[in-house]
C-alpha cells in the first residue's frame, strides 16, 4: 500500500468523521434529524480525491455506521460504496475545472445516499411508510448532510490534495 499523502489524509478523516459521528451527531440532532458525518465525509472524499477514492474507507466507514446504529448491518456499507464509486466516476467524466460540478455532485450523491439507505430500511421493516420516513427521516437528514459535506469540502481539497507547487492554494518556497 503506497502511503501518500491522500491515504494518510484519507485515513485521518474517516476516523475524524467516525468520532464525530459518535460524540457530536447526538448533541446535533433536531428533532428527529442527526447528521451523518460518515456519509459526508466519504462524498466529500470520493469527489475530492476521485482517481484514488477506492471502497475501502466508505466500506469500513459505513459497516461502523450500521453496527453503532439501529439499521440492518450492510446497508449503509453497500450504499457508500456504490455513491462513491459513482461519485467519483461522474467527477472523473464531468470535471471542468468550475466549482459547480463538484458541488453538483456532492449534493446529488449525499442525496443519492440517504434515498438508498432509506429505501432500504423501510424494505428490510422499520414500520413506517416510506412516505412517512422520507418527509421526517430522511428529507431533514438529507439536508443536513449537504450543509456539512459543503462544509467539510473546502477542508478536504486543501488537506487531501497533493498538487505541485505552483499551482493555486500552494505556498512557494523561496
């Protein structure tokens, strides 16, 4: 495994957005919305850093998020690998060098996520309709994660991305 400085940053933040998820998504929960840290942070990473996103982080990531919660154990394991797989396909294809793509598909994905997750719980037997579910689950929580994966965004792109000197947002030596 080549330890570069995207794993490494990679690998900080999934434990970053695990803790905070476990300590902070409580103390921040409105109702019946709580932010999910673990989804918004591996949105954020498969567009961020999309040529080496890879399935492991959102695997684990999410595996973490199913045993702490009360959802069947693999789902939001297979929906954060599938979204950022798909993320980080979308990017590679679409990226023009604006912020309005990557942000386009940050949102739509965050989005994508917490429709799937949804469509599977409800399937596996939570005991609502999912009309029910969407409009005071999953719309509130959906909204949620979208102002914390624009948030962390910024973060990530300084923190994760290793670009040459020269290039914006890098300090020169002199």
């Amino acid at each position: 495994m080549d330890m570069t400085r995207e794993t490494v940053a990679g690998i900080i933040g999934a434990v970053v957005a695990v803790l905070l998820q476990v300590v902070l998504a409580p103390a921040l929960s409105l109702f019946e919305a709580v932010p999910n840290f673990i989804v918004a942070y591996c949105v954020v990473r498969a567009v961020a850093t999309p040529a080496a996103a890879g399935a492991l982080v959102p695997f684990f990531c999410g595996l973490l998020f199913d045993l702490m919660g009360g959802g069947p154990v693999g789902a939001m394991a297979f929906v954060l690998v599938l979204v950022t797989f798909l993320a980080s396909r979308l990017y590679l294809m679409l990226n023009n060098d604006t912020l309005f793509i990557p942000v386009a598909i940050l949102l739509l994905s965050i989005v994508l996520a917490e429709l799937l997750y949804s469509m599977i719980v409800v399937a596996c037997g939570v005991g609502a309709p999912f009309g029910e579910a969407f409009l005071y689950r999953t719309l509130p929580c959906m909204l949620y994660d979208c102002v914390i994966g624009l948030l962390m965004y910024p973060i990530a792109i300084r923190t994760m991305v290793d670009r040459p000197l020269g290039q914006p947002g890098t300090p020169v030596l002199r």
